[in-house]
C-alpha cells in the first residue's frame, strides 16, 4: 500500500485529498472510501494527526474519573454479539438494589469522580419512572456526579414501554437529573447490518432521531461505531457521514469512539470473524479523525485496545482517553478486560508526548493542573507543519 500512494494509479487521487485535507477541506463520500481502501497506515496517520493538532492545538489529552454501572443485564433484543445479557428469569439475571448502587457510587465519589455511566439491558419491566427514580435519587446524593445514561435504543425502549414519545420520555429524565446520553447502541448505522447482528434493536433512522431529539432537549451526548465483523468499507464510512451529517444539523455530539467487535464467547460467535488486527482499528480510528470533522473530541478504546495502543492513537487523531470506568461489565464479558488504575492512565499519557488533564462529562477541563498551560507550549510544530520534509519519519513516533 505504500508503494502504491507513491507511484500506483490512485496515487494522484490520494495526493490531491492529501493537499485538500492539509488545506482545511472537508472529505467526501467517495474520497473517504479510498482512504479507507487505498490509503497506506502513515498517510491515514499524518491527516489524523493533522486533524487531531487543528482542532486541539495544546498537548492536552483529557480523560475524566467515572464509573460502569450496569443496573441490570436483563435484556429483550438478544443482540448475537452481547455475551453480557440476560433473558428475563435465566440464571444470573439480575437488578441491582438501590444499596448496591448507592455502595458503587460512594466508592466513585471516593475516588474523585465526575461521571456514571449507567447502561443496561432492555428490561421489560422497568420503565421510565424507575429511572427517573433513580436520577433523582442520585442527583440529591452526589449532585457533583453527572449521570451520563441510557443509550438510544434503551431510550426508544423505554418509549415504547411507557406508550408515549421519546421525547417526553426524555423531557421527564433529564428533569429528574439525566446529564447527558452515551453513544451506544450504534454498531454500524447502516440496515443491512443491523438486520444481521441486532435485528431487534433500534433502526438506524431511529438511532439518529433519538439522538437529534436528546440535542433538541438541550443535552448532549456522544457516539460511538463497533466494527469489525460483517460489514463492508463503504458501510463504516456510511456511518461515518450520517453522523456527521446530523452534527452538521444538532452540534450536540461531544465525542466519538470506536473499537473493534470483541468475538469471544458471545451467543453468535460463529457468525462473526477472527477479531480484527491492530493495524485495522488504527486505519478506522484514523479516518474517524479526518472524517468527523465537526465533533469535536475523539476517545481511544484502551478498554478494548490496552494502553499501548492507545498511547499509539494519541498520535492517529484521538485526543481523548475516554474514562476510567472503575468497573467494567460489558466488553469484559466477551473477553476483553484492560482496565487501568489513574495513575497508570496517566503515566501512558505522559509517555506518548501529552499532558494528562481530568475534564467533565461535556469535555471541559477540570483539573487543578490546567492554569500551568494555559499561555504554555501547543502542538510540536503545529498543524501547518503536518507535511513530512526532508529527513522526517512519515509515521508519528
């Protein structure tokens, strides 16, 4: 692939977008996709990087101090991919009580903690009042902790359980103390897909107009893209461009992440491939930089990655490291399990070249440290220096 950027028959078009990119152009469809298919890993890694220092020119890397909790695994929709799950009266379904979540919280707030992310299954019992139940009872509590919570297809769940619109399902959630919406539920948002992998979730069209209905309620929320097992190029970069197109529209996303699918052990394993290489999901991290032009922030999947590779995202466009999720359920459940104390989320940081800040839920800084770089260093050479010259490495170090 790299000789092929050099002297191969796109390797004209790969310039030009190149040239455009560097320029502060925006990527289209078709430009995208031979990106995706022809671009070599330095070339994706020089316009992500390019991207990242363009819109982030200090060397800050944000991260904020939250906690994973999963109300309940009792799930309808049966999703092939979710080794997490539970049917309704299958051994080790479970409700936690409002002890055992206030138990998790306390140990959050311990730890300095800024944000819950509380997720679940698609109960069929639990309805909008329970939550906002919860909300409410949280935000008496521990007012300093935002509940960051119920992704889009719980959402529209939810929705369909109370017999009345989204919208006033979210109206009512948000009043109770919902602080913003998390970005998953998404996988790919194209149909062919869906209709493979979680045939029972929530649409694509759906997905996006729960999120633009959250944006019209005032709160923001993040997205996210699970890949890696059976769609196509063209399909990741589909998803892509409908969010961006509907950030274009609401400007309510505060971030995207992306991991790769995590195969093992899950109800359809067979179905699915080998999990996918490290070189893949640095490809699709890339393009997610340049592609994503309008949201702002970018979070590395170190849960899924490890912390070695998300130290080598720094460097691919991501401008994030996500949270510290004191517990973790989901993707553990498949297998994946690379939780890291702060201290150590901080230290990988500092050696990729960045300076480790605490932030909150919509990405403002919230760390004492911060007033020490606020006239100090930005980027390396900056973004206008993105382009290798002579004697360069063309792969960030």
């Amino acid at each position: 692939m790299a000789s092929e950027v050099r002297h191969g028959a796109y390797a004209t078009e790969l310039s030009r977008i190149e040239d455009k990119l560097l320029d502060g152009g925006r990527v289209e469809r078709d430009e995208a996709e031979l990106l995706h298919e022809r671009a070599d890993l330095p070339l994706l890694g020089r316009l992500a990087d390019h991207a990242r220092w363009r819109l982030h020119p200090r060397p800050l890397v944000s991260y904020i101090v939250d906690r994973n909790l999963n109300p309940t695994n009792v799930c309808v929709t049966d999703c092939g991919f979710c080794a997490f799950y539970r049917r309704p009266g299958e051994a080790g379904a479970y409700v936690l009580s409002r002890e055992e979540i206030d138990a998790k919280i306390a140990e959050l707030d311990a730890q300095g903690g800024r944000q819950l992310l509380m997720q679940g299954g698609h109960h069929p019992q639990l309805k909008s009042a329970w939550w906002c139940d919860l909300f409410a009872h949280i935000r008496r509590r521990w007012p300093h902790i935002n509940c960051h919570a119920l992704s889009a297809p719980e959402l529209d769940h939810l929705s369909k359980l109370d017999k009345r619109p989204v919208e006033h399902v979210i109206r009512d959630l948000a009043a109770a103390g919902l602080g913003s919406v998390p970005g998953a539920g998404a996988e790919i948002l194209v149909e062919r897909v869906r209709k493979i992998i979680a045939p029972k979730k929530t649409s694509t069209d759906r997905w996006l107009d729960v999120h633009r209905k959250v944006h019209e309620q005032g709160l923001r929320s993040s997205a996210t893209m699970m890949f890696g097992h059976v769609e196509t190029g063209p399909e990741r970069v589909e998803h892509l461009l409908r969010l961006r197109e509907l950030q274009d529209q609401t400007g309510g996303f505060t971030a995207f992440a992306c991991w790769l699918m995590q195969p093992d052990g899950v109800p359809e394993q067979d179905l699915y491939p080998e999990r996918g290489t490290p070189v893949e999901y640095l490809r699709v991290q890339a393009l997610s930089r340049i592609v994503l032009d309008n949201i702002a922030n970018i979070q590395t999947s170190y849960v899924t990655q490890g912390l070695d590779m998300a130290q080598i995202t720094l460097r691919y466009g991501c401008n994030d490291f996500g949270g510290t999720m004191l517990e973790e359920n989901v993707v553990s459940a498949a297998g994946c399990f690379h939780l890291a104390p702060i201290q150590r989320i901080e230290r990988a940081i500092e050696r990729a070249g960045f300076l480790p800040r605490r932030r909150n839920s919509w990405y403002g800084i919230v760390d004492e440290r911060h007033d020490e770089e606020r006239d100090g260093p930005r980027g390396p050479s900056g973004p206008a220096d993105c382009r290798p010259r002579a004697g360069m490495p063309e792969t960030p170090r």
